[in-house]
C-alpha cells in the first residue's frame, strides 16, 4: 500500500518518549504492597500498541474460530441478535493530515517538563475537591491531612490521590488515599474472598460500605447509587515518601465510610451515568465472526474481562500473516481527541463514512508497528481495532467497520 513508501522521522517518537519519561518523573507512581502487585499482575497484562489502552485480562488456551458464517447466519451459541453484515457498502472517504503533538491540543513533546506536569497536578479540580472533601470528615482541625495535592493516581477508568498524614512531634509519615472509579472494573485490585479478610457496615447515604483488612492497610470501598465506586486506603507507612510510618492514624472505619459515600467524590466524565459492562465471551465471539471470512483463521491467544473487554488474535489466510486486537474503551475515559491524528504515529489518516457513523481510520508508521488502526467512538463505548502485519500481505481495514459500529456494543447508560 501507499503508505509503505513513506520514510518515518525516527525522531518524533524518541522526542515524545523523552516527554513521556520527563512526565511520568513528576508523576508519584503507585505503592502497594507485594502481595497486591502479585495479584495484579496475575489479572493484568500491559500491552503496547497504538494508542495503548490497558485492559484488566485473564490467559486463556489458545482456540480456533468456534463459529461459522454462512448466509450471514452465525453458530455462535447465545447470540441471539440478528447478525449483523460482514461487509459495508463502500464509505465515503476524506483525509486527514497528520498533526504535530499529542492529542487533545496538548503541547508538543518537547514543551512538556516537569513543572507543567506538577503544575497540573496540583490545579487539578477533581483531586483538590476530593482532598477537600476528606479533610472535611477526617482531619476538619486541619492538624495531620496534607493541604496540597502532589500526585495523581489514575488508569483508565479511575482517578485519585495520595495524601500524606503526619502526626505532631513525630517524624513519620502516613497515607490516606482516595481513588473514585467508573465501576468495579475500574478498581485494580479488590481481593475480598482471595485472601483478605472484609465485612460490611452502613455508609452514609443509605449506602453500604465494604471494610478490607490485609497486610496493614485499611481500606473502605462504597458504591454509589450511579455506579461510581470510591476505595479509601489508609496505611501508617507512605512508602514513597518515608520509610519511617506513624505511630498511628485515628480513623474509625465508619468515618472512612461515611467519607466515602459521599457524592463529591465523582467523575465528571461519566455524569451521564456508567455504561453496562458488556460480555466479553460475545465481544469475542461477534469480533471472530466479522474480522474472519471465508479462509481467514483467526486464533485467540488472550482475551479481557467485561469491564474492558478486549482480544489479541493472530491472523493469517495461509499465506500472509498478522495480529489483530479488538477492544473497547467506555467513551467518557478519554482525554484529548478521540479521532487524532499524531504524525509521530501516523503516515496518514482517513474518516470513513459508514451509514449516519464515522470511522477513523490511521496508517501506523513502522516504528508503531506498521498497519493500521480503525476506531469508532460511540456515545457509550469507545471501538478499536487494529492490525499488525507480521508475515507479509495486508488485511483491508474496511472489514472492521461492521464490528466497532455494531449497535450492541452501545448500550444505553
């Protein structure tokens, strides 16, 4: 294709990555214990690619395409939609150039430092109002919680922070952190019933909080009634900053509760409500069907969960080779512009018309692993598929337009 005769500029990428490095610096990265990052990294598998989204997983046994299409009929088990068709009428097509910089009208790399970063973290609304509303219940004399915000822990269905507590003539340091998420899905590790003891108690609200206990920390987790779920972890020790903890930090489990419960600890992006989650066994089983016709084999080597479904698949057609992943992003966790299109990662780009739909379409630059990326961002869901050649030959991006318009991937908040 026309895009394999560009040269890529090799220093886009190594100026954004330098960015990157420079922005993580600022950045307090997360402190857990061992056993939690063991059990989150038995549930989790960091994946690069384009525009990299991270996605909760599970290994599963690699399996061929359990379903057949013919006639556009599937034998996919518990599918009982109709099915939807494996080819599109031809879209209308417009180009878009490549822009500088990273989306979202963000600086370009070399502009970011630091100090931008730190200043944006300790303006943050929705982290001073959450360390506002914690110093409310637990600490309203103002004599151990942290005044500022100085990190931000977030992923991709979640934000928070990390709040120093001391306690007068010592030289300690504890923690209180406050992380609010779009679901379950969106909380990284919850192991009530795998090795932590838990129980419940009333929150506020009419509400009910889940008490966890395990390797020194306490933390209280509560649902609210749109879905959004608040964890409160308090330690003695705040390992990123100090390696001596306090002697202790006075705060009953049903203050932390109460705190907890409260609806300032919110996620505007999601103020239309939380999405249902969708089945990742149909997001698997629909994605095998429409992404592989005719001789096509596709075989599944890893798939997600419901909460952020996604699937990585090596592709071939007995002669040419590649991998393909397919996944889905609840729409109100993106930053920046969902249809950017980077020139650090992209030869061109094209918007394709699809029914009253748009579908964007990249070409990836060779340092981002070559092919191509489609994407639809639906009022609910966020589609992406993408395809990596890995053995010659090419896979037409046109056959991924039914699957990320698919109505059911777009059910109502």
């Amino acid at each position: 294709m026309s895009q394999h005769d560009h040269r890529p500029h090799e220093s886009d990428r190594d100026d954004l990555e330098e960015a990157l490095r420079r922005l993580a610096a600022s950045v307090d990265p997360p402190s857990v214990p061992a056993s939690a990052d063991l059990a989150r990294g038995r549930r989790r598998r960091r994946r690069h690619r384009l525009a990299v989204s991270a996605g909760v997983v599970a290994a599963v046994a690699a399996i061929g395409v359990g379903t057949a299409v013919v006639d556009g009929k599937s034998s996919a088990d518990g599918d009982t939609r109709p099915p939807v068709a494996t080819t599109s009428p031809t879209p209308e097509v417009r180009e878009i150039r490549p822009t500088p910089g990273p989306p979202g009208g963000a600086a370009a790399p070399g502009a970011l430092d630091a100090a931008d970063a730190m200043k944006e973290i300790r303006t943050d609304p929705d982290l001073n109002r959450y360390r506002d509303v914690l110093a409310e219940y637990l600490d309203p004399e103002g004599e151990h919680l942290e005044k500022g915000v100085s990190n931000r822990q977030s992923g991709g269905m979640s934000q928070g922070t990390k709040l120093a507590w001391t306690n007068d003539g010592e030289s300690g340091m504890g923690m209180v952190q406050v992380t609010v998420s779009a679901g379950w899905g969106g909380v990284d590790v919850w192991d009530c019933g795998a090795g932590w003891t838990c129980r419940d108690i009333p929150a506020g609200r009419g509400l009910t909080a889940e008490v966890a206990e395990h390797d020194g920390v306490t933390e209280v987790a509560v649902e609210h009634d749109d879905g959004i779920v608040v964890v409160i972890a308090v330690d003695a020790l705040f390992g990123n900053n100090s390696t001596v903890p306090v002697s202790g930090i006075d705060l009953g489990d049903d203050l932390l509760a109460r705190a907890a419960a409260d609806p300032r600890l919110d996620l505007p992006a999601y103020a239309a409500g939380i999405p249902p989650a969708l089945d990742q066994r149909t997001f698997a089983r629909v994605g095998q069907r429409l992404l592989a016709v005719g001789t096509d084999e596709l075989e599944t080597t890893y798939a997600g969960t419901d909460a952020q479904p996604w699937v990585e698949a090596d592709w071939s057609d007995g002669v040419a080779r590649g991998r393909l992943t397919w996944d889905a992003a609840q729409s109100g966790q993106l930053q920046g512009e969902a249809y950017a299109c980077m020139e650090v990662q992209y030869l061109r780009c094209e918007m394709h018309r699809v029914g009253d739909r748009e579908v964007f379409v990249g070409y990836a630059r060779a340092k981002w692993g070559g092919g191509w990326r489609a994407l639809y961002a639906g009022p609910s869901y966020t589609l992406t598929v993408s395809f990596e050649p890995t053995g010659g030959g090419d896979l037409p991006p046109e056959r991924a337009f039914a699957f990320v318009t698919d109505p059911r991937w777009q059910p109502a908040r």
